[in-house]
C-alpha cells in the first residue's frame, strides 16, 4: 500500500471563493505514484467545502446565492439597503455572541460537505466529463488549509 | 492490497428517479473478492446523487418533494398552473443563460452529496438494518455513468 | 494493508443531541496501530448523521435550529402554541402514513450526510485546529449504532 498527502494554504482576496483544484488533486496523485485508489480532498477548516461540479461561472455565482438563501448571514431581515449592503453582519446567531461573525460559512461547511473522495484508476481521477474539485472558501482572508491524502498502490 | 472498479450506466424514463443499487455495490465486492475494506460509490455527473436511506416509497416521494422545496427549478414562482405544469422550466439561474435547464439539479447534487463510501466487513457491506443504497437521477432521460470502486483486501 | 472495525452504541435521553466522539474515532485508529490511511464514520441508522465541526454550544444549537428550518418536523404551520410544543409531530410527511413520526430526521440525515472520511497521517487523526467528529442523533431514545472503520498501514 502506498499514500501521499500533501497541504494546500488558500488566503483568499474575497470573503466568499470558488477555487479549482482538480490538477493540484491529480499531482498529488501523480507524486504518490498511485495507479488505483482513493484521493481524500478534505478542508481542514470548518467553514469552507470541497465539492465536486461543473467549472462553469454562472452556476457558480447561482451556488453562492443560493447557499445564501438557504444557510442565510443572518435570520433577521436586514433594516435597508445600507444594512443589506453590510452582510454578512453578525446576525442573531448565538455563535456569534462571542465575537465571531461566521456562524453562515459554519452551517454553509455541513450543508455542501467539507470532503469528497476521489476514485483514481489507471493512475487517473476517474472523474466524469464535468466534474472539477472545488475549494469553496466561505470566511476567507485569512489563512485556511487542506488536504489530500491519496491511499492505494 | 486488492481494487475493483465497476460502472454503471443510467438512462432513465423520467427526469427524476431513484433507483436502488445496494445489490450491484454487493455485486462488485464480491467480484473483487475483497473481504475487508471501503466501497466508493460515486456519480459520475453533477446532476445526479448518491445516498443511503430508506427503501420507503412514501419517503421517496418526501425527499424528491423536499429537494423542490430547498432548491426548486426557479426562483421565480410560476405565472399560474399551465406554467407550473411546466416546470422545470428555464428559470433564473445563471446557468440557463445558455440554455440549460438543470440548474436545480446542480445544487441537488450539492445538497444531498454524489457519492457515499460503504464500509466492508467480511466480504458484506457493513450496512445498518435499514440502510440501502440509491442513485439519485435528478435530470435523467440521457445515459449517466456512475463508478463503484472497492479498496481493501 | 491493516484495518480496524469498531461498533458504537448511543441511546441518547433526548430525541435530538450532538456527542463529540473525536477521542473514540483515534482510539480505534490506536487499536489497528494505523499510522498512514483513513478512518471512515458513519451512522447505521438513516436518521442520524456525523459530521465534522466546531465544539461550540453556541453553534450547535444553531444549527439544530436551522436543521429544523430547512428540514422541519412539519410542512404544516402548527395551528397554536399548544400544537407547537407537540413538535415533532407526524406532520404532513407521507412516510409519517405507516405511524412514524421521524419524517424530518430523514431529511436531516440526507442533508447533513451520515459519514465523514478522516485521514490519519503519523498515527494521528489529520485535523484542523477546530475540527471535531460528532454523532448526530435526530431520532433519539433508542440503541442506534455508528461504524468505525479504519483501513491504512
């Protein structure tokens, strides 16, 4: 059996980011010297996500509205525009009593999953012809770390 | 070390389907003659899931109705029940920008995760009573690969 | 190739409860003496999940609260205050027909998946500062069990 796991520092420009990490994903694999095995693609953050789809921008800018609308920066609707224009602000959540300021990029983690294990065969990711890794940053400018750790032989 | 990699190909009468493959991920296993170890089980496509719930057709119906809800077709709701008859329908999503019309089905995949890694435990998947495993077809009607591969010994 | 198989057991006093495991996950990788592979966890039941987190109060009534937003025990407003503080009730959902009442925990456990892959690099469970394992239970008050599997060298 063989593994190789290699770290990646993103610190990005933008609260909120979608980074492709497909090839960083195959030279880890292509390091390891792994023909057949799985490549673990984990955020070693709890408020950013690894996810698997399409490189295509339009549906990026629909996955960051709608993460959102569904994982909202706060549950009280803000007072006007200037206040709209302010999110994500500290909102009603009671992890932000403390100071912080994140408790959407926390629920935005466990709703899109922060890991996806990639099938590698013939020395390849054995990936579909439209899906890429992502890194989705979602309480950047600061810096956040991953993994890839690619077992098999 | 021992891997043994299956696809499976969909092509589904309707746009969306579950259909249950707990049988074939079993199937590979056993072809693999692999006693111990981990089966990836995973979509090949970004419109399309891979889960392990219950073989219950009324649940069924709930989570299919529930995706509608979390991430529907559109944003916008529909003029009126000839519109609504016709849903999915382009929508707003960015995505549809160039005449797709599976946005919903790109944060489906997202929400409810392509792939699922079933543990193996003398030679069974090490499943609890009532957990099964199903693919997920959210816009079907066109052939869709999924891959299963098996790691372990 | 090593693995390790552990069984966990919860009978949790409320119908909901969030129970960091993290200890019992590197125990088990100790037990196989796993230096380099990954730790798969996962719930048996299809109304419980496990993920990875912060180890904040705060947060995790938070995201309870918001599992119940986005996954409720009813699609029905409860019709009064007294009805409210039935919640769960059977709700609306057509898998609650057979007298279940556990429709949302499903959709929990959809939502927020039932497993966590975790690398183990140097015999150690490979984590962020703030990464914790939980197990998740939705439908509590009774012996559920969790697998640990281990597979590495």
């Amino acid at each position: 059996m063989k593994s190789n796991t290699v770290y990646m520092t993103f610190n990005t420009e933008g609260r909120r980011e979608l980074i492709r990490i497909t090839e960083q994903v195959q030279d880890a694999v292509d390091e390891g010297g792994i023909s057949e095995g799985l490549a673990l693609v984990a955020a070693m953050h709890i408020t950013a996500a690894v996810w698997i789809n399409d490189d295509e921008p339009g549906l990026h800018e629909d996955t960051l509205e709608w993460l959102d609308k569904v994982a909202p920066p706060s549950w009280k609707e803000p007072a006007n525009e200037i206040a709209r224009g302010l999110l994500p602000d500290p909102g009603d959540y009671r992890h932000h009593r403390g100071g912080e300021d994140n408790g959407d990029a926390h629920l935005k983690n466990l709703l899109v999953h922060h890991q996806v294990i990639v099938p590698v065969t013939d020395g390849r990711l054995d990936l579909g012809p439209w899906q890429q890794v992502f890194y989705c940053e979602f309480d950047g400018r600061r810096p956040k770390r991953l993994i890839i750790k690619v077992l098999g032989e």
